[in-house]
C-alpha cells in the first residue's frame, strides 16, 4: 500500500511533553467501526468492558539505553558519538542506531563514560564497545568489554532514558521521567522504549479492572528503538521492520485460549503486546508459547487471530503504529478517529491520551 495513504496533519501543541497526572486521568476515545466515537475517560475501561475478558500487558521495563562517548581510531582525533540500543544479540552484544553513524567502521573503538575520555588512569566510570559491523541507516553491532549482569550494570549506570525524538527534541530527561516513562508493573528489563499504552494504569485502576471481573495476564516483548523509525519508502511492501525479543509462556497461552474458550475477549494493552500475540497465534486464533524475535509487521489487509480489542495512544503519521490501528479497525475509520481527536484537542504520542479500539466488521 501506499505510504501517504497512512498521513495526517497533526498541530504540534497536540504533542505531549508530559503525561496526565495522575497517570490514569487520561482520555479515552473509544472507536467501534460503525457507530458514533464516544469521548471517555482512561478510569472508565472497566465499564467498557466484560466480566471474563482478559488484558494482555506488556511487561517489559525501559533501560538507560542512549550511550555517549567517544571514538577512538588510530592516528585520528576523538570524535563524539551517541550510541542508541535496540536489540541485544548476545551477553556481551547489541545492535544500536549511532549518531554520526557514517563516520564510524568496523573495528572502531567506541568509549563511553562520563566525560568519555581516553584517561587511562581511571578504570570507574568507563564502558569500552568495539563497531563489529556496520549495518544501514545508522546501524551498527556493538561487541562490548563486559558482559551479561556486569554489562548490564555498566549501562545502568552509563546510560540516560531514551525519551521518543518528539520529546527530547523539546526537552532533557529528568529525574520525573524515571517514573513517568515506566509502567507501574514493569518487571522484564530490556526495552529501550515504553509500551506507552500501559502508562495510563495506576494501582486504584487495576484494582476496578479487578472488581469488575477483568482479568490480567503478561507477556514480554522488549519494544525496539525501531518503534521512532518513520517509513522512509513509498510503498509498505518496501519497509523493513526491526526485530524485537518476546515471551509469552504455556502458561499465559493456556490461560488466554481459556478465556476464549469461554466467551471472554482478548484485550491487548499497547501495539507491543498485540504484535507479539498475533507473532504467538496459530492460523485458528490459538495462542501457542513464543519465545524469541518478531518482525510481524501489520498493514490493512491482515487478517487478526488472537486479539478481540486493542487500547492504544495516537499514533504519529505514516508510522508502522497508525498502519496497525488502521487494519484493526479499517483506515477510513482510524482517518476520522484521528481527525476527530485532533478537533477535540486529545494529546498525541507516548505521554499522550489513550483510545480503545474494536474490530473493523468484515
């Protein structure tokens, strides 16, 4: 499909800095193909839905995952460099998205640390990654010094809260995004970017889901750095989208194929969590246990099997996200959704408003 089919024009005031707080004051627009849209409240899901359906979270929690540090070559001056991780090949590996990428080769050594210095005299503070290889678009394979836990805490401590491009463009993060930016039940570390639809939920919210009859489950899919990426091509059969890690266990998909079994409906919260139920589901709609990478890119056209409804933020324009929402619920219908949101002043992107989505009927 063409690209420019999935754009729209959105005021830049309508792009949120911060999040609602509390965090579950949020808007809600509620989008049922063929009916009129109802402006609601993220507090209201539990009326929306049913006893006996099941939320899908994501349970991944987001890294200090933007590194910045120098490059060391031979014979040539230190050049700074910011090193954005995106997926994690191997205990002592990551692939990320570099900035100046095209200055950097296979070999180069890259410093990271506080002042990222060449200081041979201060072992603290310091984190070493050779460029193993060189990919497109800025990417590149980083092989570290360290590795596995030791690697982990060295970027813990190295590396800053990568906020989306459309909010760090605006501001530095802060000390509130540590708390912001996360999901209260977020326990799986290795996103480098928050399942944003989750950040809505507090405690009271979860525990009206709960007396409601709405039942919860978690699945993990470490959400990418791909996920800012806009589409580049002109037609969507030309986009390559990046891999992402997931988990759903036996006992998550026993659970779920249960609860349709018995009329409930599979609610997923975030396009994270759909993805990675659709990436787990059989062609008959059963949900089988996944563990590993995804690249399950959805355009109108695809055909849904494991999920009944979606809860989702707005989405920026001709991004994979609005392609998602649009074969959920039809295109002409996420076109209007978009343009009444817009009219009523809903706040976009990840700390944003929210929306709740149902099946386009076929």
């Amino acid at each position: 499909m063409r690209v420019d089919l999935f754009d729209f024009d959105l005021p830049e005031a309508l792009i949120a800095l911060r999040p609602a707080s509390p965090r579950d004051a949020g808007r809600l627009l509620v989008v049922q193909p063929g009916e009129p849209f109802a402006d609601r409240g993220v507090r209201d899901l539990a009326g929306l839905l049913r006893a006996g359906d099941a939320l899908v979270f994501n349970d991944t929690r987001v890294i200090p995952a933007r590194l910045n540090g120098v490059r060391h070559r031979p014979g040539a001056p230190g050049q700074r460099v910011e090193a954005m991780l995106h997926l994690r090949e191997a205990p002592d590996r990551w692939r990320a998205f570099a900035r100046p990428g095209k200055r950097l080769a296979p070999g180069d050594l890259l410093r990271f640390g506080s002042d990222g210095g060449a200081s041979e005299t201060c072992e603290l503070g310091r984190l070493d990654a050779t460029v193993a290889s060189k990919g497109e678009g800025g990417e590149i394979t980083l092989r570290f010094d360290l590795s596995g836990p030791a690697l982990d805490e060295a970027i813990a401590a190295q590396g800053a809260l990568p906020l989306p491009p459309y909010i760090a463009g605006k501001r530095p993060a802060d000390a509130r995004d540590a708390t912001d930016y996360q999901t209260i039940y977020a326990r799986e570390p290795g996103a480098v970017a928050a399942p944003t639809a989750g950040l809505h939920f507090s405690e009271a919210m979860l525990a009206d889901l709960d007396a409601a009859g709405i039942r919860r489950h978690a699945v993990t899919l470490h959400v990418g750095a791909g996920t800012f990426l806009p589409v580049k091509a002109e037609d969507t059969d030309a986009h390559r989208m990046h891999a992402e890690i997931g988990v759903l266990s036996g006992e998550t998909a026993h659970a779920l194929n249960r609860i349709r079994a018995e009329g409930g409906r599979i609610v997923a919260v975030g396009t994270t969590a759909l993805r990675l139920l659709e990436s787990a589901a059989d062609a008959d709609g059963t949900i089988r246990p996944f563990a590993g990478p995804t690249e399950i890119f959805i355009t109108p056209g695809y055909r849904f099997r494991a999920v009944d409804a979606l809860m989702t933020n707005f989405h920026l324009p001709r991004s994979t996200l609005f392609m998602l929402v649009s074969a959920f619920s039809g295109l002409e219908t996420m076109r209007a959704a978009y343009a009444h949101a817009i009219g009523e002043g809903y706040r976009f992107y990840s700390y944003g408003d929210s929306s709740l989505l149902f099946p386009a009927t076929v």
